[in-house]
C-alpha cells in the first residue's frame, strides 16, 4: 500500500515567527505550562504528515483518477489520464522513493499505449479483415476486472466481524444430554446385508468329508429286492437321486454279490436290457 502525503516542515534555519502574547498555556511537558514557544524548538520535517489518499498500487490509482474526472472507463483519453499519473508519481517519489517501482512500470505503459495512439492505423481492407485492437484495451480489461474485485472485497468488508462489529460472548450453560439411536433406513439395512452376503461368498471355503456307506447294507438291500421278484432290470437297483456315492457303492454290491454266486446277470442278445435275478436255490433271510 503507497499512501500519497503531503510534508510541512520547519527547518532550524527559518526564523520562529514572532508570537503575539498568548494568554493561555501553549502546552504541558510533565505538567509544567508552556506560554511561549521555545526559540531552539526544532521540528523535523516530516513531522507533520496530512494522508490525502491511500492507494493499494497502480491501478487503484488510475481508477481513482478516472472516477474523480468523471471518465469514461471505455473511452480513456491517455493524454490527460498519463498527465495526472505523472503528477501522483512524482509527488510519490519524494517520499516514498522504493516504492514507485510498479508506478513507474506503469507510468511506462500509459506512455506506450499514448504512443501507439498517436501512430497512424494502417488502412483496412473491405474482404472482411478485421480493424486493428485498440491499444487501451488491455488496460481497460485490467481495471475493469479489478474494480470488480475491489467492490467484492468492500462487499465482503461490510460483513460483520467478530471482534470489530460484536463481540463474542461466552456463557456456561449446563446441559443433559441423552443418547439418541438414529434410524434406521430399510434401504442401508438391505445394502449392510448384502455386504455381509459378500464377505461370506468371499471367505467360504470347499470341505471334504467322508461318507460312511456299506457294501454290505447294500448287498442286503439288493437281495431284499429280488426276493419278491423272478428278476429285475439292472438300472431298477439304483437310484440316482441319491448321488453318485451311492450308485457306487450300489453297484459294488452287486458285483460283489455275483462274485459270490448269490445273483446271476443276464442279458440275451447285444445292447439289450440287462436283467438280475437270485440265483437258484438262494433265498433271503
């Protein structure tokens, strides 16, 4: 932040103007009253310093300048706006010599854009060529965008703030406070069921077991079937429904029983049905 001052001083060399009589007390050091003003007083010169306006770098200062003529913001004229930034510059520089290096910078771009200005435009064609941009057009989008965030943060100032607008107030209130359960929704029980469906497909594992079947309950089983019958049809001694198990131990048996001459198997010609019947003489217990 630049801030424009104007500097009154009084050096050791002038002469203290002449006092007229005062009647009251000029001033108070320790309590002690003053009525004249002492003739080796020296008073540095900057010791009065009148802020006439503060700027927060060149653009603010330019947009000063344009709102304080009354300028059209589109329509610049860069001769009087660059003569005024001058005039600011300079006085700037008196007292705040480090910090009119980007004032400068822009002083250099006001007179460029001036320059090319007065520079004659070339001549444009009518094949549907474009005119040349105009030079203050740059400039013109820069103040533009940053009066928008200058009215924002003044916009943004005006908010009340703690501290400057209220102040904060701190009170001990004792509460009870009592443990409530939120609901529950049908749909975010359905999807934590699902998760758990999930960890479940994700973690389960195949197990072997050994089944106890015995042959020779199945051999008694088959007998027990032939006793009422002349013969039976192979296929008609197992069940599938069971499982593969037990058509295997089913059909140990009834090799195991022809292995012993209790049944026979017969079949009378090629890929016709294959029967089984007691063999004779044998009966079931």
């Amino acid at each position: 932040m630049v801030e424009l001052t104007v500097i009154e001083g009084q050096r050791p060399e002038e002469p203290v103007p002449e006092q007229e009589p005062a009647a009251s007390t000029v001033a108070k050091v320790h309590g002690k009253p003053f009525l004249d003003v002492p003739t080796d007083l020296y008073i540095p010169p900057d010791a009065l310093e009148v802020f006439l306006e503060t700027f927060e770098g060149p653009l603010d200062l330019l947009l000063y300048l344009i709102r304080r003529h009354n300028l059209d913001v589109l329509d610049i004229p860069m001769a009087d706006l660059t003569r005024q930034y001058l005039e600011y510059v300079d006085a700037m520089r008196q007292s705040h010599l480090e910090l009119a290096a980007e004032y400068l910078l822009m002083a250099a771009v006001l007179i460029e854009i001036k320059s090319r200005m007065l520079l004659p435009r070339p001549p444009t064609e009518s094949d549907g060529e474009t005119e040349p941009e105009d030079p203050r057009a740059e400039l013109v989008r820069r103040l533009l965008q940053y009066e928008q965030m200058k009215l924002a943060a003044h916009k943004l100032n005006e908010l009340p703030q703690a501290g400057r607008d209220y102040a904060m107030v701190q009170a001990a209130v004792e509460r009870v406070f009592a443990l409530q359960l939120p609901d529950v929704d049908p749909e975010d029980l359905r999807q934590a069921w699902l998760g758990l469906l999930a960890r479940a497909k994700s973690t389960r594992h195949h197990r072997v077991t050994r089944e106890q079947l015995s042959v020779r309950e199945h051999m008694s089983r088959v007998l027990r079937t032939l006793r009422d019958r002349a013969y039976a049809e192979f296929t008609d001694l197992f069940v599938p429904e069971r499982g593969v198990p037990e058509l295997v131990v089913t059909l140990l048996a009834v090799l195991e029983l022809a292995k012993e001459y209790l049944i026979s198997v017969s079949q009378q010609a090629a890929f016709a049905p294959i029967y089984v019947r007691l063999k004779d003489g044998n009966t079931v217990d």
